[in-house]
C-alpha cells in the first residue's frame, strides 16, 4: 500500500522555526506534484505549499516568504521549511500525493498528519 510517513512537528514559540518531512513508500516520480495541507481546530483543510514533478512551486498568500517546500527524489522526500512561525500557523499538517501521471484522475492519498503549535 502507498504510505506517506510525516515528521518534524511539534512545540515552538513564535518567531521560531520547524522543518517537516514526508517520505513517500514510492518513487515520488510517479506523481505529477506533492504538497503540504494544514488544518486548524474548527477550520477548512487548507493548501499550504505543492512541488511540481518539475520543480515548481506554489505557495499560499498567508506563507508565501516564510515556508519553503522542497524535495529530494533519491530519497522519496519532501520537505517544508517553516520560518518565523506564528501562532496562527498551529494546525495540523499533513502531506498529500498528487495523482499518478498516469492516472491524471487520481485525487491522490494523505498522510496521517503531523502537529505543529506555536505557543509561548
């Protein structure tokens, strides 16, 4: 079975910084763009950042300047810097395939999630 494997959060005070990791059971070559959703207590589940199979990004507004996301194919992973973290980053992060490229209907698969809390 396709697994998604997220790491990396936990507790930091504002201003600080977190690196997540997702490592996929596949080749992250088979899909066409990985990306990193968070979700906070009460609210939508949100697109945060998405890699392309060829290296392009996407990130949202509330982010853009502070979180990078990044890959390494050789070892199936991708990563999210998180810089001059706020307390309205708190959620819970979770790491999500893109479809196959050969299945472009796909909707993808999620990991299980990660926490991050940025609290004094």
């Amino acid at each position: 079975q396709l697994r998604l494997l997220e790491s990396g959060g936990g507790l930091v005070q504002p201003g600080g910084s977190l690196r997540l990791s997702c490592t996929v059971s596949e080749t992250i070559f088979n899909f066409n763009a990985m990306g990193w959703y968070r979700q906070a207590p009460g609210k939508q589940r949100d697109m945060v950042a998405t890699i392309t199979l060829t290296g392009t990004t996407n990130y949202a507004d509330s982010v853009k300047g502070r979180f990078t996301i990044s890959k390494d194919n050789a070892k199936n992973t991708v990563y999210l810097q998180m810089n001059n973290l706020s307390p309205e980053d708190t959620a819970v992060y979770y790491c999500k395939t893109g479809p196959r490229t050969w299945m472009p209907h796909d909707d993808g698969v999620w990991g299980q999630g990660t926490q991050v809390t940025v609290s004094s």
